[in-house]
C-alpha cells in the first residue's frame, strides 16, 4: 500500500515538473521576446515629432505592461504548484500514518476484547455450577415436604388419623369396636396407611396413594358385606376427596417445579457444552494447554482449567506478542503483520459475539428458576386455600401458614440472586465490544 502511495505521489509530482517546466520556457520566451524588441528600436539623432515619439511610448508601455502580467501569471502558477505538491506529500503521510493508526486500533480492540473475554468465560462457568446444583430450596423444600406428609400436622391435622376417623365414623357408622369383623377392618385400613410402598413414591405424593388404595379396598370388600352400604360408602368418599383435592394441588405443584427444574437443569448442560467447545478454540489460539476431562466431570476439568486461564496469563501472552513484532530499529511494533500473520487472533475477537449469546442464554434460564418459583408458590398456595375451604385445616391457621409459606419464597428468590450475583456476569459481558469484527 505504501509502496502504490509512493508511485503515484511521483506520477503527481513528475506532472507537476513537467508543466512547470513549460511555464520556465514561457516565461524565458517572453523574457526573450521582449529584450529583441526593445533591442529592434533606433534611437532618433534628430528630433521626431512628438506624437510619433509619444505612440512610440505608448506601444512600449503597453508590451511592457503585457509581458510583467504574464510574468507575474507563470509566477503565480508556479507558486500554486509548489503548495499543491506540498499538500499532495501532505495527503499521503497522512494515509500511511492513518493505515497504521487504523492497525494498532484493530490490534487493541482485539487484545481487550479477548481480555475481557477470560472473565467473562470463567463467571459464565461458575455461576451454570451454581445455578445447575440449586436442585431444592432448602427450607422452602422443607416446608412442603412437612405439610404433603400424611403424619404431618404442620395444617392441624394428620391425614392418615382423619381417615381411620371417617372409617370409623360414616364407614363403620361409630362400631368400630362393635365386632370382630369391624376391629378388622379398621387394621386392613391401618395396614394400608402405614404400607411402607406409598412412602417410595415419586411421581405421586403419598396420601394420594393412600386414598386410591383405601377406596379400592372398600369397594371390594363392600360387594360381599352387605353392612357396608353404598350410602355410606359415598359420603366416605366424598369427605376422602377433599382430601384428595389439597393433595392433587399440593403434588401437582411439586412435580411441576420439579420437571421445571430437570428442564432447567438440561439446558444449564447443553450451556455447558457449548462454553466448553467455544472456549477449546480461544484457548488454542492463545497457547494454552486445552482442558482435560480424562476421567471428570466437566464442571471440575474447567474449574481446574480456570486455575491458570486468567486475566494475568492472557496479559503476558499479548506482551510477548508485541515484543515478537517490535522492530529492533524503530522500537515500534509492526501492527499490519501482526494482524496478518495472527489469523486465528481475529477469528477468536470476532466469535466473541457467540460468548455474549451463551450469557444472554444463561440469564434467560435464570430468570426461568424464578419464574418456576412464582408458579410453585402460586400451586402451593392455591392447595392451602383448599384445605381452608373444604374445612380440612382452621382458617387462620392457613392464613398464617400462606405468610410464611412467602416468607421463605422470598428468602429462597433472595439466596439465588445473591449467590447468582447476574449483574456481576453483565457488567463484565458489556466490556466486550462484540460487534466490531477484524478482517
């Protein structure tokens, strides 16, 4: 590039030379002309008449005027060449230091950008651990696992003493110890309730379970003991229900949030992944030993990885680099070959933009968790509101439980936000100019 500027710069100035050479000429010419007709007049050794005299003046004054205006004209010209040739030798040092100014703020975008870049990568990393083992909520987990627990009386009351109470009271009709065969069943129910198979269940909470088996057993039995009238039969079941309703929310709550988790949980992986391989090539241009998953899981290979990529090492390598292209001579650093030799260099500044997207991926699986929280409260409190309406639970007593229930909603929004700390992961992404690509 600077060797073209150059050539045209001398096909500019070889131009110039020529035509103020023709100007020279012009101006030697007129020079010329004007001594041989000065030379060409006799002086009279008589007396003229003046008015010949006088339009001989005239004349004279008049090539004399007409040769000093074109004098005067070719000097001008010349001079104007002289600026513009100035100007020109201007123009084109300036090209060749903007190209190079150009070069060193390609070279510095880049080195700050990839810079920046090695935070971001490790924040990115840290905070999916983070919000990828967040598979409860501790004692939010707790409170539900207190009140969906049949023994529980976290509500006041405990589902499998009012179901032996409604077998003895609408089933048994208040017999329960009127016979054998009575005391019999009242065991067959207790059997059912504490059959240690409902207490292994996942995808059903345990009362659940238990009510299907209880209206199972009484179905069944209720064909071959006449005792046991579909009348009463009915109203049992109908009291089993609203039970059965405050549980059905309770679990469909649970097992939402926890789907909702496994969701979040898969895509925090395919995250994962995907910052693994992005950072495999970064790494690589940079010279740096590539992370080794040889028998761990991913999360510990980057951890450890993490140890020596840093801020500090990624610094020293773009040292080292510049000095690698620092002239001797000049004590400048040589940009354009820089750039030119260091490809791959380029290549990492302008997938930059891939990073960014994984943290915008990451906050939007983050703001998920909590919108996964504000539907699970939602379930659990719609539950609770059951038990006070069906007359299951005192309705100050649920008021109270729904008020703590949002308390430790809150305190669990508040742990994640601080230990997630997304506004950390932000800050660090905006210092990436992303957009601006090298070629």
């Amino acid at each position: 590039m600077a060797k073209h500027l150059f050539q045209v710069y001398g096909f500019i100035k070889s131009r110039n030379y020529q035509r103020m050479g023709l100007w020279l000429s012009m101006l030697l010419w007129c020079t010329a002309v004007h001594a041989q007709d000065t030379a060409g007049v006799i002086l009279p050794d008589t007396l003229t008449p003046m008015k010949d005299t006088i339009s001989t003046m005239n004349i004279e004054h008049i090539r004399i005027q007409t040769t000093d205006s074109l004098l005067q004209s070719l000097y001008q010209q010349i001079k104007k060449l002289s600026e513009s040739d100035r100007q020109n030798a201007m123009a084109i040092q300036g090209l060749l230091q903007g190209r190079e100014i150009d070069n060193m703020t390609k070279y510095q975008l880049m080195k700050n950008n990839i810079i920046n870049a090695v935070q971001t990568y490790y924040l990115l990393n840290k905070k999916i651990i983070d919000l990828k083992s967040r598979t409860s909520t501790n004692n939010l987990d707790v409170f539900i696992t207190s009140i969906n627990n049949p023994e529980s009386k976290e509500l006041g009351f405990s589902f499998n003493e009012r179901v032996i109470e409604l077998v003895k009271k609408i089933v048994l009709q208040g017999k329960a110890d009127a016979n054998k065969r009575n005391q019999k069943i009242v065991e067959s129910t207790n059997s059912i309730i504490n059959s240690p198979i409902f207490k292994s269940f996942t995808a059903l909470s345990p009362p659940l379970g238990i009510a299907n088996a209880i209206m199972t057993f009484f179905h069944s039995i209720s064909i071959t003991d006449k005792s046991i009238n579909e009348k009463n039969l009915k109203t049992f079941e109908d009291e089993l229900n609203k039970y059965v309703m405050f549980y059905t929310s309770l679990n469909e709550g649970n097992q939402k949030f926890k789907y909702g988790l496994n969701f979040n949980r898969d895509q925090l992986t395919s995250l994962h992944e995907d910052l693994y391989n992005h950072l495999l090539f970064t790494a690589s241009a940079l010279k740096f030993n590539l992370p080794d998953r040889k028998n761990k899981t991913l999360a510990d290979a980057l951890n450890q990885f993490f140890l020596s990529f840093t801020r500090e090492r990624v610094e020293q390598f773009f040292k080292q680099l510049e000095q690698q292209y620092t002239n001797p001579k000049t004590g400048k650093v040589d940009y354009e070959r820089l750039l030119r030799e260091n490809g791959n260099l380029k290549e990492v500044n302008n997938q930059l933009e891939d990073l960014v997207l994984m943290t915008k991926r990451f906050e939007n699986i983050y703001n998920e968790y909590f919108t996964l929280l504000d539907t699970y409260y939602a379930q659990v409190n719609n539950a609770l509101q059951i038990a006070a309406d069906n007359g299951l639970a005192d309705k100050n007593l649920v008021k109270q439980k729904q008020q703590e229930f949002a308390q430790l909603k809150q305190e669990a929004v508040d742990d994640i936000k601080a230990s997630i700390n997304i506004n950390e992961l932000k800050n660090t992404t905006d210092n990436i100019k992303y957009r601006f690509k090298i070629y």
